[in-house]
C-alpha cells in the first residue's frame, strides 16, 4: 500500500471500522491482513512525519507507538456540526439548551451516570432505589453500596471541584469502591495504582510498573492550558479512553474512567461538553465497547472513540431539544407528564423515533421487565396524549409509532 491511498483513506468524510476496511463489500476496499498491517504502519508513518492531520497525543502508551487522532474531514465534521447546533440553538432562544434544561440535565444526569455505569456492569437498580439509597446512612446490600458511593463521587466533584491531580484521583477512586472490592482487588496500603497484571477480555493492563509514569503523563495533559483550549470537548474523552487503556486498577476501572470524563468537564468548565455521556453510552453499549475496540486495534487511534463520543453528542442534543419542544407543545393544552412517563418519551426518541415497535420492543429500551399488560399500559397512556400512533401489524398484534409531528429535529447519521 502507497502512502497517498493511505491519506486518501484517513481524510475522506467517513473513517472505516476495521470491519469496513476488511470485509465490507458494500465499501469496496477489502484490505487483506498483509495490507491493514501495512495502513497501520504508515498512520505511524504519517504520524512522525507530523502530517497534518495527525494529532500525536503526549500520552506514553506500552504497545503501540503513539496514542493518536486524525483530526480530519470526519472529526471536523462532527465538531462542526455538534458545535453548529448549540450556537444555532443559542442564537434563536437566546439562551443555551442546556442551561434552559438545566434542573432535567443535571437529574438526569445524575441518575444516568449511576444507573447508566450499574447497568453497565450488571448491577441491577432503579431511580427509586437510588433515591432511598440516597437518603440512608446505614446500608448493608452491596448493590446499594456501590450506589451511595456514586452518589458520594458526584457529590465530591461538584461540591469540591478537586484538582485533577494523583492525591485526588486516589480519593475518587476509594470513594467509588469503597466496601465493595475483595482483598485481592484491593489497593495496597498506601498505593495508588495496582500492583500486579490485569486482562480486560483480550486486551491487557498497562504493566503495573509503568502505571505511574503513564498517569503522570495524563495529569500533565489534562491540566495544560493549551491543551484544554484546543482540544475543548475532545479533552475529557480522550482522558476517558487513556484510562481504559491504562487500567490502573484491577477493577471499577471503567466506572473511573466515565466519572473522569465528568470531572474534567466540570473542573475546566468546557462549554458544551456533553455531561449526558453516561446515559448515551447505556444506551449504545455495543456501539461504545466496539469504538473502544477499533481504537485498541489499530494502534490506538482515538478516531473511532472521539467520533463516537461526537455523534452520540449530536444525536442526544436533538433529543433533548425534541424534548423541549414536546414539553411545549404539550403545555398548549394544559397536559404534562410524570418524570417516569418523560423517561419513556426519551427512551423511545434515542432508540426508535421513526419506525413502528411493540411491547417487547418498548421494554428492551427502558431495561425493564414487566407484563405485557403493564408495558400496554404506557404505551396506550402516551398514545392518549398523541404522542404515540397506535396501529396493528399483520399479524393483528399492537404496534405503535412515536407522531412525527412531535418530531421538530431529526438526527440522521
């Protein structure tokens, strides 16, 4: 493979999977094994030769060369895009989107970066629970453990706006696991980082004797001025990812790396950093855990990770606003709905705002078991306020539709 085919391929509009680069017919590439190895050598390549594109992050990495992103037509793209979204939003209601839905943002907010990283993991909990949890001091249940102590790790960051530096992240992360970790899962006494190897599926830990020295070089990043400047709302999730990367820890790394990703945001006050992250990726875990993988696998190119983190911004802030509008729209006719009911509403417009669903459908996207009659029950409740279109499919079954006409602003990707 030629160095100008492999420009051609990491400047073009879309930036292809591995599996797009592979075995996609569709796409019409087909690179062999001998040919990828030769595209990730040459992005290498292209990396030392400082192309411009090339975004070669001073980040120390243990198995590839650099920690990297292209910083082409797709990620510009996408930055352009979110960023043209939030102004044009500003400059017609002359106030953020976020800021006018501010007390829903940060609700939901905090109950999606709990419910979102339990869900994430297995943990199985509900909005009720975590406010019951919430209000108790005496707690015994694991489960309502590992809660508290999220809502123990939100409330640090937001009341105490803590450095991000290596004295803090180590109280961070005795708060998040605190009464919840078997002995050998335990930081030593002392210790900031584990002490021996650590296997996430296929991938491996940093060795744990170059941790320290890998999150130096994260600390000096994420505090840098310049670098908080230019690379804005990036900066947080390149932080995210270099934590997974790293694992400093034998476990909660992946709760750490998203409650990372939120204090940055918070600490340097990034305008338009998506604080709804947590929610976004429980809702897309097999989108977030492939973008993870693409980056692993191909020398650490954060292309595929920021350009995931990027549309799921797009995609939630149309979401949000569609939310607003229908919050409006609603308020014509003297009708509101309970929280619960808005949750439903949000759910159905993140993952199916076009097409037709029924019950089953419904409960995968709200991660909830109950009886078909239960679940009929809503829908038919958000059919009433015209919400929903209720309809049968040929086998004479319930199907329903979210209206379009509640619909202002749709996300395509």
């Amino acid at each position: 493979m030629n160095k100008e085919y492999a420009k051609s391929l990491i400047s073009s509009n879309k930036y292809y999977s591995i599996d797009d680069l592979r075995y996609n017919q569709k796409v019409g590439i087909m690179l062999s094994k001998e040919e990828f190895a030769e595209l990730l050598l040459l992005k290498d390549q292209l990396v030392e030769e400082h192309f411009p594109a090339m975004r070669a992050l001073p980040l120390k990495t243990f198995n590839s060369k650099h920690c990297f992103f292209v910083n082409g037509k797709y990620i510009l793209s996408a930055i352009e895009e979110y960023l043209r979204l939030l102004v044009d939003d500003y400059e017609a209601k002359k106030s953020y989107l976020f800021s006018r839905n501010a007390e829903d943002v940060a609700v939901s907010r905090l109950f999606s970066e709990i419910e979102g990283s339990l869900d994430i993991e297995n943990v199985p909990t509900t909005r009720r629970r975590i406010e019951e949890v919430h209000k108790s001091q005496n707690l015994s249940d694991e489960n309502d453990i590992i809660i508290k102590n999220m809502l123990d790790a939100v409330t640090f960051i937001v009341q105490e706006k803590p450095a991000f530096n290596k004295e803090n992240l180590r109280k961070l992360y005795h708060i998040l696991s605190s009464s919840c970790l078997p002995d050998d899962k335990k930081l030593k006494q002392g210790a900031y980082y584990r002490h021996g190897e650590v296997f996430v599926g296929d991938f491996e830990g940093a060795d744990f004797q170059m941790i320290d020295d890998c999150m130096n070089t994260l600390f000096a990043f994420a505090n840098d001025p310049k670098n908080i400047k230019e690379y804005d709302i990036l900066l947080p999730y390149i932080c995210h990812y270099y934590v997974l990367y790293i694992h400093p820890y034998f476990d909660y790394n992946g709760r750490t790396a998203r409650m990372i990703s939120f204090w940055l945001s918070y600490i340097h006050d990034i305008a338009g950093a998506p604080l709804f992250m947590s929610e976004a990726i429980n809702e897309s875990k097999g989108e977030y855990y492939r973008a993870i993988t693409n980056t692993r696998n191909t020398n650490n190119d954060l292309t595929y990770f920021l350009g995931f983190i990027l549309q799921t911004s797009i995609k939630y802030s149309f979401v949000y606003k569609n939310l607003e509008e229908i919050r409006n729209e609603l308020s014509r006719t003297g009708d509101t709905l309970t929280k619960t009911e808005w949750g439903h509403v949000k759910k159905i417009l993140v993952h199916n705002p076009e097409n037709y669903f029924n019950h089953k459908m419904f409960m995968e996207y709200i991660h909830a078991k109950m009886t078909k009659q239960g679940a009929m029950k809503i829908l038919d409740n958000l059919a009433s306020y015209n919400l929903l279109q209720k309809s049968k499919n040929r086998k004479g079954e319930a199907i329903f539709k979210f209206n379009p006409d509640f619909i202002t602003y749709k996300f395509h990707e």
